[in-house]
C-alpha cells in the first residue's frame, strides 16, 4: 500500500505479507499482563525458524505461517489445522479464545528534494481494526536490546467514532535513502467480539483485521484566519442535540477537535494549543459560551479533545432551513509553562456544525429525539429519547416511570436505527437510551454499564428531566422517579447490574439474552503460575462486575427474562441461572422467564410484543401498591458504585475486596432486625419508613435521629468494643472510594494526568496513549500537566494519574495528606516496609484525593521506562483486567501474565 498526502512528500509503503505465529490459549485480558507480543522475546531477533510451546497444537508446538492482506489492508488469519471441535467437546466455546502474534515490514522513504524535507522526523497515522496492540520497531534488529518498545492500543473493537491514532517512528529515518521497519500485532481471537465461528459457517475461528498506514504532515498555515490550522475540527466526535421549534432541544454542544501540531523541538515544549473562545457569529441568532471557562482547554500534540459549549437560554430561533451553526474557535500557543496571551500569535478557525430539525412529536408521529447533557461541565454526553404517545394534561393517569433502554455491544443508537426501532414506545411513559459513552460497552472494550456507563445511564434520567421541566413542562415526569431497566444481550446483562446494585431507584427489569458474569468465558495462561492466595487477591477486581452475587437485591422487584432458546452468542443457561438463584433468595419472587422457540441472539420483536407490553403495564403505575417487603438482604461489594434498598445503604465495608451483606427483618409492630456481615459505615434513611425499634446485631439502637432523616451507624473498633455507636460526623455523600483501580474511570469530570514535564519523555508518551484510549474507549476527555503546575493548584480537582514524578513535592504531597500507607524512600516505592526495588518492575495503587473526598489519584510508576510500559498495559481501561487497589508486576510477567505478579492488594 503506497499513500502519499497532497501536503508531504514523505511517504510509506506497507508490506502486504504478514507472519503469523499463533495460536496460544489465552484469557480475554490476558495481554494486559502479558507481552503483547508474546512468546516472543523482541530485544531478540526474531527467528521464523523456530517453534513455540501450544497447547491447542498436535504435538504441542506451533510454527510460523503467512498471509497477505488486500490492497486495503484487510487479511484474515486462521488455523484450520488445530482439532477446534475436539477442544471445544471438553472446554466449551470458550476454548476458541486464542492469542497471535503477527509481523510484517514498512519502508519510509524521505522527499526527493531538500525543499519537502523538515526538521520534525515524519509521524505515522495508523489505524489497526481490531488488534488488541501495534508497535512499530527499528528495521534492525540488533538495536532492539536497548530499545524500549512502544505498544499503542489498537481499535480492537472497531469503534465507529476512535481518534486517529498518530504513532512516532522508534528511530529518525534517514533523509536520503529509504529506511526499513518492523511492524509486530497483538491479535487476540475474542470471542465475545468474533463470535462463534458456526455463526458463520466455518469449522474453525477466523479472525478479520484491517491495518493501515500513512505520513501525517502538519496542515500548511495561510494567512485567512480561517485557513488551515494545527487544531482541526474532528466531526465524528461531535455532541449535537436536535433541534424543535427551531431551538435546541438541550442546551449542550460538544465540538471535536484535533490538535495535529508536531513537537518541533524536543528541548522545548511545542506543539501544545489552548482553546482561548469560542462563538457564533451574531447573524447566526444563537449565543454560545465555553461551558466551563475557568479551566483552560489544552491540547497536547496528536490529542483529541471535545471542546464543551452551551447555549444560552433566551437566544434567537433557527429556521428550518439553516443546518448548519458556523462556530468560530479561537486558539492559542502553550510556550514552556503558559499559554501565549500575544493576539498576534492567536488563530481563529471556523467549525461549521451540522444541524438536525425535527418536528414536534405527536400520539402517531414521532422521530427519536437527540438529547445531551454535561458531565461535570466538561465531558458532553449523548443519549436518544422516545417521547410518550400523551402528555400529562391528555386523559387520566399521568405520568409512569421511564424506561432505561441499555443496547448491546456494538449498537451505535445515533447511526443504527435497529434499536430505537425495537423498542416499544409508550403511552405515558418516557423512553431512554443512554450511549453508555460508546457503542461498546461490553466487557471488551468499555465497562458493561457498570461504573461510569451505568452514572452515565442514570444521569440521562436527571437530564431528561431538566430538560422537559424548562421546556415542555407538560411532558415532565417526577425528579425523583424509579425507573424501569430494560436491555438485551449487553444491555441484559446491565439491566441485571444496574438494577441489582441501585435496588431503589428500579421499579422492574425486562433482561433479554443477557450474559450472567464475564468469568463465564474462562481460559487463562496466568492460572499456571500464580500462587493461589494472590489468585484470590487479584480476582477480587472482579468481584463488583459478577451479576449472581448480588441477586439478593432483586429478590423482591418484578423481572421478565427472555432468552432465545438457540441463541449462539450467549448461552441460554445464562438467563436460567440467573432466574434461578432469584428464586433461591425468595421462592415467591416475581420473576417471570419466557425462552423463545427456535430464536437465537436478537430478533427484532424481542422486547417489542405483547407479552413485554403487558409486564410494563402491569408494573409501571406510580398508584401501584407497594410491596411490603418483610426480609430481604442487601449485598455490596464497592459502596461507592452501589445505591440503597429499602432505605439501607452500605457506605464502608471491614475488608474491602469482600462481599458485605445486610440481612433486614421487618415486623408487623414497626420493628426493624439488622444482621451485618463484613461492613463498617451504614445508613438508613427513615424518611419513608414507620420504625419504632432498630436492633444491629442484637444491639439496641436509641437516638433522636430515629425521628426522622437518616441514621448514620458505624461499626465500633474500639477494642473493648464489639457493638454498633450513632455517628453524625459523616457528610452525606461520604463514600469508601477503594474497590479496584477501576475506580479511576468514574470521573465526573476531565481526568487530569500529571508527568514530570511537558517535554518529549517516556511518561509524555505514556500519558497520551491514556488520553487516546480514554477518548477511544469512553469518550472521556484527559489534561495533560506538569507536576509544578498542580503543584501551583491549575489541575481542576477530579480523578488524577500520576505517571512518575516520584520525588515532587506533589507527590509528597498526595502522599501525606491521604495518609497512604505507601512511600518512596531511595528510589525505591515502600509499601509497609516491602520494598519494590526492581527496575523493571511496574507499579499502579489507588489513594484518596483528600481535597476531594468524591476524587482518586492512580500512580503509575517505575524507575525504568520498560517497567513503566508495564503499567501502562495494567492501566484498568476495560472491564475484566485483575487490577485491584495496588499491584505490582515484574518482567516475568510477559512470559506468565499474572503470574509475575511480585504483590497485590
């Protein structure tokens, strides 16, 4: 493949022939402990000669084999010769999971004349459809003992709206002659993304990839203010609501942009632009406003970024005939620690946003409406509504609870229709369909609509509702109003999560073909070599995302199951489990399970027909009686990702990384009965509740606040203490942060990064590979500082990375005021006297952000850049990867995944 841009004379050229070494048994998370490139060892040349250890191989080794992609990059890589039917008859589907390493050879070849050539060495654009990890290596291979590799997340999931990736050359290429170099993929066969390969007629999983490869030059600069400049505008992530009566039907606006800048300089800070303002022109008859215009917009070079815009109430209409909103954006450079307030050195560049009118709906017409809504002032949010057939003034019965529509994984809801349309619209009742900030939300790539997918649900319901009470008051449902969850496949599955960890904010769940825990597809190399009591540790990241543990709290709310009785994607038992285990904990719970005849994963009437219609009728009356629920158990595994039930809320567990569980008891002459398992803050809000006596443990609890408002009980550690004592010092939103590193992702706002400095550094390229993957995989936005920038209070005060920076006064800082048990004494990282004194070794915890009791800080650490790339790959940024509070890996790691774990807790 040979491309060469209008604007370069550089250009490359890509090998269409490709090895193949392959394929290994592996986890679905396995290659983030791993080398991606493993069995290789690739500070060795690499010998096509050799054969690797296989458990799935006759004979238990594999060799080396090729195939050639097309003219665009498309190849397909399989093995027919491994007996799949055979592994499968005794492992399941789920001997199909496999590992390979792919290589081929790109050639950069320089400008013919001295004119096209620049100082700034030529940057690749790549793009690698789904392939877990890239790195692009030095042509010779004898170099490779002291080069440190670079591995970039590839698109493995094919996200429809992912930000270029830009990937810098591991050496400068030379200016008169061509230079050679290797290009080595991480291709894991996932299942849950592949599919069964019976699905589509193959006796032998095949994996399709599309790698491509071109220069990225600097857009040339022209005198027009409205010229090309090094931040463009990047449609494809763009935040745009509809339009009704010529107005916004929401008032946020997410602008995508791309700073396509170059570091000129390596000993200076380049290529780093501020967004200084924004607005329409006035004859446009809108007014914007930048959504948060304290905290400063920069763009690191290569950095994708939504710049938040508002429109301001009372602006004028837009006719129907306009469809597009010029925007015009104003930057400015960042020079060696501030942004440039010369007007001169400022640029102005025109975004031109396209527009959707669509008519006011009607009790027969209507078109799914795009709405958005503000994370915390910086992270613009998308999601889709069906309006209710009658307003709150046509006939009787008012408003019922809204639907939370949840899709599956790969369903982009603004450019697929599919789903909208097999969603039954309602009477009186709204329909949500939150994005869940990517079409893939799964375990694959995203979270499952746990965590930040499922805020990012809940907070489209608030939204919604603030919308409609500023303008169609008539179309309002209650702030506070319990929801009904629906979902299908991925969706399911988060139905039974969402539901099962926020009980009091459910009215009922409608779950179709929804898997029941993501350890239902096993296999890992990990489980070879690792100790089983630091198994048990690293396994407890995963406990919050396992469906059946928490059944409890749905014991008593109205399910429909639905699964399709030949569905090839997830497997019935799925659903039948999980409504049996309903029925373990209440033998009288109202759970209904209908398998469909004949149905595999989704058909398009799967939630939109009669026996659906007639649940939602039945449950979703706010006249409803209630249920009188006289025993039920509250199950929690991270107090911060779960709500209450009945009231009771869990708010600090005994020993994190446990289940916690209430046992309650309710009697008919207003007494309650508490039984606590492993938990040490609770709450119980008395405001809807008639109690005259509250006994914890068999201890009697007397106090004023019994009257009305909520209780605060903490679990006494006094040592001449066993009991439970009233506690008044806790602020209502307190909440035991610690769970698993994960936790960093449930940002409200902007994540901010912190590096060492702002010049070109191994911690520089960590810290915008996080900033891609972030924006790839969550839609979430990253800031980029230097340590003596927070150190001066610039950071906007969420969820912070640290990448390094161990002697700043920073990190002291952090350090001392979270009161963490961890320490860096001698170059070495100190926890409770172990030190961690290993080069090579990467290192990841999670502290507290005491200035934000709300806000965690995650550090990646190392004192080599090898080991530093070993966090990286450790950085949680999908679901299903064994990283809890802290964790430290060493090399061995590449060879044994989890297994060179040296600590974890």
């Amino acid at each position: 493949m040979d491309t060469t841009p209008c604007n370069s004379e550089w250009r490359v050229e890509i090998s269409r022939e490709w090895d193949v070494l392959g394929p290994f048994p592996i986890h679905a998370r396995e290659q983030h402990f791993l080398s991606p490139a493993f069995p290789l060892d690739l500070s060795k040349n690499i010998d096509l000669t050799r054969t690797y250890p296989s458990a799935y191989a006759d004979g238990g080794y594999v060799s080396w084999s090729k195939v050639s992609s097309d003219e665009h990059g498309s190849l397909s890589v399989s093995h027919p010769n491994i007996r799949w039917e055979q592994l499968r008859a005794t492992e399941g589907w789920a001997a199909l999971q496999h590992h390979n390493v792919l290589r081929t050879y790109l050639t950069v070849y320089p400008p013919d004349s001295k004119q096209g050539r620049t100082e700034a060495d030529p940057r690749l654009r790549v793009e690698c459809l789904q392939g877990a990890y890239l790195s692009i290596l030095p042509g010779d291979e004898t170099t490779w003992t002291t080069h440190v590799l670079e591995w970039h997340m590839g698109n493995v999931y094919a996200l429809e709206r992912a930000p270029i990736q830009f990937v810098s050359l591991p050496v400068s290429p030379y200016r008169d002659k061509a230079t050679r170099y290797q290009v080595v993929l991480c291709v894991p066969y996932e299942i849950r993304l592949f599919g069964d390969p019976r699905s589509y007629n193959s006796e032998h999983p095949i994996l399709s990839i599309n790698f491509t490869i071109s220069i990225d030059t600097l857009p040339s600069l022209g005198t027009s203010p409205y010229m090309a400049t090094p931040v463009l505008h990047a449609p494809a992530h763009d935040i745009i609501p509809d339009f009704i009566y010529g107005r916004p039907f929401s008032s946020t606006l997410g602008i995508g942009l791309r700073n396509v800048d170059f570091c000129h300089n390596t000993k200076s800070i380049s290529g780093w632009w501020t967004v200084v303002s924004a607005a329409i022109p006035p004859r446009a008859g809108l007014e914007l406003s930048l959504c948060n215009p304290v905290t400063a917009i920069r763009l690191a070079p290569t950095q994708t970024h939504v710049l938040t815009l508002v429109f301001q109430p009372d602006s004028g209409l837009i006719p129907p005939d306009i469809t597009e909103l010029p925007v015009d954006i104003t930057i400015s450079p960042f020079h060696d620690g501030s942004a440039c307030s010369d007007v001169d050195e400022q640029q102005i560049f025109r975004v031109n946003v396209p527009i959707r009118h669509i008519p006011m709906w009607t009790s027969i017409n209507y078109t799914a409406i795009r709405a958005t809504y503000n994370l915390d002032l910086s992270n613009p949010t998308i999601f889709l509504v069906l309006p209710p057939r009658y307003s709150n003034n046509e006939g009787e019965g008012g408003p019922k609870e809204p639907i939370l529509a949840l899709h599956g994984a790969g369903v982009d809801i603004i450019n697929q229709t599919f789903w909208t349309d097999s969603l039954p619209r309602q009477d009186r009742a709204w329909v949500i369909i939150p994005s869940g900030r990517t079409s893939w939300v799964i375990q694959i790539p995203g979270l499952d609509w746990h965590g930040p997918s499922a805020a990012d649900a809940f907070a489209t319901v608030t939204a919604l509702y603030d919308i409609l009470r500023t303008g169609f008051v008539d179309w309002v449902y209650p702030r506070d109003t319990k929801l009904i969850v629906m979902g299908h496949s991925n969706g399911g599955q988060g139905a039974w999560y969402v539901a099962s960890r926020w009980p009091d904010k459910v009215k009922a769940v409608v779950a179709a073909a929804g898997y029941i825990k993501s350890q239902a597809y096993p296999f890992g190399r990990f489980s070879h070599f690792i100790d089983p009591a630091l198994r048990a540790v690293l396994e407890t990241s995963l406990l919050p995302d396992d469906n059946d543990l928490f059944l409890s709290n749905l014991a008593h709310t109205p399910v429909l199951a639905i699964h399709g009785d030949a569905d090839d994607n997830v497997p019935p038992w799925h659903t039948r489990e999980a409504v049996g285990i309903l029925r373990e904990w209440n033998p009288d719970a109202d759970v209904t399970y209908h398998e469909q005849p004949g149905q595999s994963h989704w058909w398009s009437e799967v939630l939109k027909n009669t026996r659906v219609q007639a649940f939602l009728d039945r449950v979703s009356s706010y006249e409803a009686p209630k249920i009188k629920r006289r025993k039920y158990t509250l199950t929690v595994a991270v107090p911060a990702e779960s709500g209450s039930m009945g009231g009771w809320r869990v708010h600090a567990l005994e020993v994190p990384g446990r289940l916690g569980r209430l046992e309650v008891c309710e009697d008919d002459e207003g007494g309650v009965t508490v039984k606590a398992s492993n938990i040490s803050v609770v709450s119980f809000d008395l405001s809807n509740a008639s109690v005259n006596r509250l006994v914890i443990d068999n201890q009697c609890i007397t106090h004023t606040s019994m009257e009305a408002g909520t209780i605060w009980l903490e679990k006494d550690t006094n040592r001449n203490s066993t009991g439970w004592k009233v506690i008044d010092s806790y602020a209502e939103n307190f909440q035991q942060p610690y769970g698993r590193a994960q936790a960093i992702l449930s940002a409200d706002g902007i994540i901010d990064i912190v590096i060492p400095s702002l010049h070109h550094s191994s911690e520089l390229s960590v810290a915008l590979r996080i900033t891609h993957n972030l924006r790839t995989y969550h839609l979430l936005d990253a800031r980029i500082f230097a340590a003596h920038e927070v150190e001066d209070g610039l950071a906007c005060g969420g969820n912070m990375v640290v990448i390094g920076c161990a002697d700043s006064l920073l990190v002291k800082d952090l350090l001392r005021s979270s009161q963490c048990e961890w320490s860096h004494e001698g170059g070495a990282w100190v926890l409770n006297d172990k030190k961690f004194d290993n080069p090579t070794s990467g290192l990841l915890f999670l502290v507290k952000r005491t200035s934000n009791a709300a806000s965690t800080v995650l550090f990646l650490q190392s004192s080599d850049p090898r080991g530093l790339e070993r966090a990286l790959r450790l950085f949680p940024i999908r679901t299903g990867v064994l990283v809890p509070d802290w964790l430290v890996v060493d090399e061995r790691a590449d060879r044994i995944g989890a297994g060179g774990a040296e600590g974890a807790g």
